[in-house]
C-alpha cells in the first residue's frame, strides 16, 4: 500500500498485511459520530474488539450508526445477532438489503473499501483499502469527498423515514401478506419442459428483493419480539427458495444446458418436492402473520423512537464545514 504518514494510506493490501489497529484506531479517535457501512462482520476476536469499542464510545454519550443489509442467507447469518447487540447497547441501525458497500466515517477519518469488517479480511484476504485522516487533508477535498458519504447517510434517513410516513402496522401486515402471494408464482412447478425452471431461476433476484425489503419495513417499527419472528419467517423462506434454485442450478438447468424436455423423473420429483416445501411454507405463515394480527396491533417498543433519536443525533453532527 501507499502510505503518507498522517494523511493518506491506500491500494493493495496484500495477504499478511494487517490493517487491523488502523480500524480500530479509527474508532478509538472518534470523538463527535461513528458510521459503519458494511455487510459482513465477525464477533470473533479483532471482530469482538471492534463490537467492543463501538459498545464504549456510546457509554461516552458518541452515537454509533451501522447502515447494513438484513442478509438473511439462511441460519448462518449473524445479523440477528448484531441487531441484538446493537439494540441492547444503544446502537443506532439502518437496514438496506442493498446495501454491500464497506466503509467507516468519524469527524476525523474515513475508511473505504473492499475489507469486510472481519479479521479475515483485515489480515489475510488481499483486499483494496483506502484510509484518510480528512482532518488533516485540504478542506475543498474534505469538502468533496466526505459530503459523498454524508449524502448517502442522508438519503437512507430520508429514505427510512418515507418508509415510516406511508405504512403504519395495519397497512403492514396486508402488504407482507401481499408480498408472499406475489412470490408464489414467481417460483415455479418443473412440468417436463424446463421454462419454468429457467424463469425461476431467472426471478430469484427479484425474490431476493422482496423478503429483503419487506423485513427492513418490518424493522422499521421494530416491535423487536415481532421483527425476529417475522425475520425467521423471511430467512427460513429465503433459505429454501435457495435451496430450490441451487438444486435447479446444478441438476437441471445452467449455461450449458442444450435440452428443453427434461425426463429425469428422480430428479423432476426432488425439484417438486423442493417447490411444495416453498409453497406450504407460504401458506403457513400467512395464516400465522393472520392469527398474530390482533396481538402485534397490542405490542408496542420504545427501541424505534431510540434508535429514531440515533439517526437524527448523527445527522446533526455529520455537517461538513465547507468555509
């Protein structure tokens, strides 16, 4: 990598260089806001230290942002346990399923690049890092450069609360109701012609999109007893429809695939069987979210208005000094 000391480093961070206490540095200097945006982090030692010092600086009234996706590839995603962890500690959190961008923003440095925020990543992975101490580089860049972030944190405010303004919890529940139904016929019944297979594979990112969405709305009013139950119901059906197009994948259908009649009858059924599941798991938990109706409308949760008062905090103190 590139460095000039107490300004810039950047470029290749080769496999062995460790950027680690740079992070964490990071962190340790902030005084006024903390913004993490990422996708993918790690409790495990570096990670925990990471957690660690986030949990502090709040104690030392800083407010700390995550703006992260829900990532709900299946049970082994650990976002259920950074919501928690961020609930508990007073960490403020923007969900955008969108969202695969890596980087960390104080008043007085800015991190960006490929690095998830893992040891992994920090020290082993060959990974793209770019690492500024913006209170020390010339304003009209500071101006330019940290104003792009700030814009984005900006946008997902506004974005968050238009989320909040058109639906309240009534108008959820039918429109979560509404969004299952709508992927029922985006995933498809393998008859011997294999179009269907095909459209389906074809229409996982759109149901990707779907789920992802739809449980960041639910995590906007955060009843955090009824967020989780309704993202489990979103990660174990994301999770099969995973399945469904990974087996399609490989035993049905790919770019080298030539044939159109499809006449396995082992794997035709394996493929169906795959496709109920789907289905029934639908079904069920429609009528499930139907039953829970009347008790989610009695269930109320002080974190939305917290983690509202985060967001605002950190927005009044990402104001960037362009004299």
């Amino acid at each position: 990598m590139i460095v000039v000391p107490n300004y810039s480093c950047w470029g290749i961070k080769d496999s062995g260089e460790d950027i680690s206490q740079d992070i964490l540095d990071i962190l340790n200097d902030a005084t006024s806001f903390i913004i993490v945006g990422g996708y993918n982090f790690t409790f495990k030692t570096a990670g925990y230290t990471f957690f660690n010092i986030l949990r502090k600086k709040v104690s030392y009234g800083i407010p700390v942002l995550m703006i992260i996706p829900t990532n709900l590839a299946g049970p082994w995603s650990n976002q259920p346990k950074i919501i928690n962890y961020c609930n508990m500690h007073g960490i403020g959190i923007i969900l955008n399923g969108n969202n695969h961008s890596k980087w960390l923003l104080t008043e007085n440095d800015l991190y960006y690049g490929s690095s998830n925020f893992t040891e992994t990543s920090w020290k082993q992975r060959v990974e793209v890092v770019t690492i500024h101490k913006h209170s020390n580089i010339q304003k009209n860049w500071k101006y330019s450069t940290v104003l792009d972030f700030r814009k984005f944190v900006q946008r997902e405010i506004v974005r968050l609360n238009k989320r909040k303004a058109m639906k309240n919890i009534p108008g959820l529940i039918t429109h979560t109701i509404t969004v299952w139904k709508n992927i029922k016929p985006l995933v498809k019944k393998l008859n011997p012609s294999i179009e269907k297979v095909i459209q389906t594979l074809q229409n996982y990112h759109l149901v990707e999109q779907m789920i992802e969405e739809l449980t960041a709305e639910w995590f906007a009013f955060y009843p955090l007893e009824i967020f989780e139950q309704i993202y489990k119901m979103n990660s174990d059906l994301l999770f099969k429809i995973n399945g469904l197009c990974e087996f399609a994948y490989f035993h049905i259908y790919n770019e080298f695939t030539e044939i159109v009649e499809f006449e396995d009858v082992e794997v035709i059924n394996e493929y169906n069987s795959l496709y109920n599941d789907i289905i029934i798991s639908i079904e069920n938990d429609i009528i499930n979210l139907s039953d829970k109706s009347d008790n989610i409308l009695n269930i109320s949760s002080n974190f939305t208005s917290k983690n509202d008062e985060l967001i605002e905090l950190i927005n009044s103190r990402i104001t960037i000094d362009d004299t």
